[in-house]
C-alpha cells in the first residue's frame, strides 16, 4: 500500500514538470461555414472561424457564453487546475513563452475580483452583505471616538478670553457673554485626538478599497514583490529574472490565494482564517526558483515583515496628515 501510493506521488510529481501538451492539426479537410473556403487544420485561415462549429446546441452555446466573459478562451479551466496543482511549473511556462495555453493573469485578476465583490455582497451561504457591515463596523467606531472628544476649541478661547477680562464686580455677567455664542459665530468644533483621526482614514480607506479593489490589490502587490524579488532574482531556474517577470508571477499566485479566500467567504468564515493563505506561496516560488523550501519560507517571511513595515509607516504617515488636518 505505501509503495503504491509513493509510486502514484513520484507519477504526479513528474506530471507536474511537464508542460502544456497542444494537440496536433487535424489533417482533416474542411469548409469553411462563414467564408466557404476549404482548408485543413483547426481554423479558418481566411476568417479564422474554428473547424469545431457545427450544428447549434447546448453546449456550443454554454462555450459561446463562457467566450463572452473570457473563460472559455485561452484555458481558463486548465489555469485554474494548473495554479492549484502545478502551480510554479505553470507560471514557469507561461513566462517561458507560452501564453496562448493559459488565461492571462492580470485579465484572471479582474474576473476574480469581480467574484470577490459578488460573493462578499451578497452570494454566499449567510445570504450577507460582508462588506457593508465591516463598513458600519468601522463607522460606528469612528463616531464612537468622535463623542469622546473633549471641551471645543472655540468654547475654550471663549471661556479664557472671559477669565482674562473678568473684573470683582463683574464677574458672572462676563463669564456668561463668554459663553454665550452670537449669531454670527461658527457653531464650536470638537477636538479630535489621534485615535479618532485614525478611525476616519480607516472609514475613508475602506471604502475606498471597496469601490477600488482592483487596484488596491496592485499596489498592494508592489512592495511585496520587490521585496521577494531582490530575494529571487538569480535563481537556479531563472537566473536573470527581471522583475516585470516575477510581478506576473506575484499576480497569479494571488490569484491562487484569491480563490482559496473567495471560498471561504462563500462558507462566511472568520476572515483572521484568510492568513492561512499565506503559506500558498511557498509551493510556487519553490517550483518556480528551484530553491528548497527552507530558503523560500524564510525568503518570504522576511519580504513580508518587510513589506508591511513600509505599508504600516505608509499608514501612519497617513494618518498623522489626517490628524493634523482634522484639528
């Protein structure tokens, strides 16, 4: 039994090192239906209709549909299984020059959000909105810091100017006109301490991650792959990696990562569980680099702290600047 199932792995580990196998032309002839020339091969050298359309059917119009959306062309299917089964072997081909066998990554990016955005509003098991109540979430904790806020910065010029004025036989009269507002002065403004400057600029940054995810998931690629870059960039099987390359690869592992997170938003579970994701980079960068897996964990582990300690200075730089222009 344990010989078997290690002769099946070491099958499966072989079949993970070959590469997309493209299936020879046909030498069958055919006419073509929109043109009527005739031709031999897989398609119409003139109008480039395939030699597979035949009499409409279901199926033909289920792949016509997946077509509309790009999941029928380029290998949407074979992608999806590659990332998970071959992952760094497929990204590895598909940097080598083979880009017709495989859906583009950062097209692939875009339908994933777009998915994200379906299941987390509302397609999931809960049948709930995740993302408009992490928004009321971080609302109410802004104006929950917002009603802590002490005395008003006009109130207090007020009420020291009054005391500075004061004489003994005036006193009461005086300290009342200080608090007593006119009709032409600005109603007092609270004044916000840091922690409730904080609170805005993350209100303010989820929604704007909300109406922007693709592109937040972008730039939150970027310090991150530079980082594994500099750690990967003269590897054994890619020696003079560039780094446009290796933020290819960076995109379609989180695409990978992205897909594993969107089910467990479909089954509505903790989202401190998506950091389990994490360690799904190991395996492609080890088949990607040809490293081991000591020096890629350790690798990534350092790239990662690194990064989200430029994007924790990056965020309180923001959110000094919002502290500032809120008092």
């Amino acid at each position: 039994m344990f010989e078997e199932l290690k002769e099946r792995y070491r099958a499966f580990c072989e079949w993970q090192k070959v590469p997309h196998h493209v299936k020879p032309m046909s030498d069958e002839e055919h006419q073509c239906s929109t043109c009527g020339r005739r031709y031999v091969g897989n398609f119409c050298p003139q109008c480039g209709q395939s030699a597979q359309v035949g009499r409409y059917s279901f199926k033909n119009a289920f792949l016509l549909y997946l077509d509309v959306w790009g999941l029928g062309n380029r290998g949407m299917f074979r992608t999806i299984r590659d990332l998970f089964l071959r992952p760094g072997y497929m990204i590895r081909d598909y940097l080598n020059g083979m880009q017709m066998a495989y859906f583009p990554p950062f097209k692939m990016l875009f339908l994933i959000i777009t998915l994200s955005l379906l299941v987390n509003t509302g397609l999931n098991i809960k049948g709930e909105n995740r993302l408009q109540a992490n928004h009321e979430h971080l609302v109410q904790d802004y104006q929950t810091s917002l009603g802590k806020g002490g005395q008003t910065d006009r109130g207090e010029q007020l009420t020291a100017s009054g005391s500075e004025q004061q004489t003994a036989s005036g006193s009461e009269q005086q300290a009342a006109a200080a608090k007593a507002p006119t009709a032409d002065e600005e109603p007092p403004r609270k004044k916000v301490d840091t922690q409730t400057a904080f609170n805005k600029m993350a209100l303010d940054f989820n929604e704007w991650q909300n109406n922007h995810m693709a592109i937040f998931n972008l730039i939150l690629l970027i310090p991150l792959s530079w980082m594994l870059f500099l750690a990967f960039r003269h590897s054994p099987n890619i020696p003079d990696m560039r780094f446009a390359e290796f933020f290819v690869a960076m995109v379609y592992m989180s695409n990978l990562m992205s897909m594993v997170t969107i089910v467990m938003d479909f089954f509505c579970l903790d989202e401190t569980l998506q950091i389990a994701t994490y360690p799904l980079i190991i395996v492609p960068l080890k088949q990607l680099t040809g490293y081991g897996y000591v020096r890629c964990i350790l690798s990534a582990l350092l790239a990662f702290m690194l990064a989200m300690l430029l994007l924790f200075m990056a965020m309180l730089a923001v959110g000094i600047v919002y502290a500032i222009i809120m008092r």
